[in-house]
C-alpha cells in the first residue's frame, strides 16, 4: 500500500494537503485524455441544482469516464484515504485554467436543499500541473493558499455547522503568465447515489 505524506493544515474545518498523491504519468495521462474535449465550465445554482455559464467561474472542464484506469486509482486511493464509500464521490472533473482564467470565492455545499441526491461535505482537488505564476486555491477566510505542484492534493471537508462551513470559501486565483492550470476535482455527498451533472 502506499503511504502518503499528508500535512493538515487546518483542524475544524479540516483542509489536508498532500503531496505525490497521483503519478506524474498519470497527471500527464488526464491531461492529454481531457485536453481535445474540455468545454466551457458551468456553476451549479444553489438553490435549484441547475447549471449556468457565470463571469464568476472562466475555465473549461469535462467529467472523466469512471472506467479509465487512472481516474480508477485516484478515486479509490481518494475513497480510502479519507475513509469514504467510493459510491458518494461525485464524477472526477478535469479543470483547464488559462491565462486570465478563475474561479472566484464560493462554496461548494449547496445552500438551501440539495442538488440530485445528498448535501456535498467534502471536496478534493488533485493538481495535474506546476503552474509559475498565479493559480494559487485560496481559503481567504482561513489566510491558506495553495500554488498548484503537480501530483499534489488538497482536501478539505465541510460537514460541520453553518458557521464553520462558511469557512470553506475557496477560490482558484487567475493565471498571470501563459501557461495552463489543469486539475481533477472530486466532490464527495455525505452518502448514497454517485451523481451526475447534465452536460
Ligand atoms: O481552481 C482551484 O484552485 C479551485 C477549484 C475549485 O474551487 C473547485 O473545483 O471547486
């Protein structure tokens, strides 16, 4: 079994970030995989679960196929990680940054109700790529900032009381040089059903 180096960063909420968590092959694999098929992303409203294009979030993303082997691994090595049934991870998306490109401060809980089957409690980002300058995920009410390195992971759970899941704010900072920010983000339900946006 592998063993990771995990370093937690914050307590209550719990943001962990680990380092080699997912193989520089298969960083470079998801890349080229989602590279041709990545499309305009979408936010998901929080109050009736659709999605909408939003200056707010400038990437473009696309869900990985569950069955492609790397994708296998990081959701499994994910799922007993941080002691989840692999049924409440959410489809892995692939993210594409470019230069200018963000994601500004959200949440990723649902606010009122939920969206498909269960309330969101935890997300993991895995970094695909090194990315010089900007890109930073930051929590800006917790004063954490991430620079993406690639293989990495940060994980972060948001299960706790209204007041301690506002902590959670998180935003991907824009790029400021030429290159791309490519990550692979599982959000995960408290239990029950995988789910699926609409395309
Ligand atoms: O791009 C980032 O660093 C943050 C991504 C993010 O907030 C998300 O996928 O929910």
């Amino acid at each position: 079994m592998y063993i990771y180096e995990s370093d937690i960063y914050n307590d209550e909420p719990l943001v962990v970030y680990l380092e080699n968590f997912v193989a520089p092959s298969d960083c470079d694999s998801f890349i080229e995989y989602a590279k041709p098929k990545v499309k305009s992303s979408k936010v998901i409203s929080k109050t009736n679960g659709t999605t909408y294009h939003h200056s707010a979030r400038t990437s473009s993303d696309f869900f990985m196929p569950n069955d492609y082997e790397p994708n296998e691994v990081v959701r499994n090595n994910v799922a007993e990680f941080f002691d989840k049934d692999i049924i409440s991870l959410e489809d892995s998306m692939i993210i594409r940054y470019q230069k200018g490109e963000q994601y500004k401060p959200h949440v990723d809980y649902f606010l009122h109700g939920v969206s498909g089957s269960k309330q969101r409690v935890a997300t993991a980002i895995c970094y695909l790529n090194d990315v010089d300058e900007g890109g930073e995920t930051v929590f800006p009410l917790l004063g954490l900032s991430f620079k993406p390195k690639k293989g990495s992971l940060i994980y972060f759970e948001y299960n706790y009381t209204p007041e301690i899941n506002r902590l959670t704010t998180h935003a991907g900072e824009p790029i400021t040089d030429n290159s791309e920010k490519w990550i692979m983000t599982i959000w995960m339900r408290d239990t029950g059903n995988g789910f699926k946006y609409d395309a």
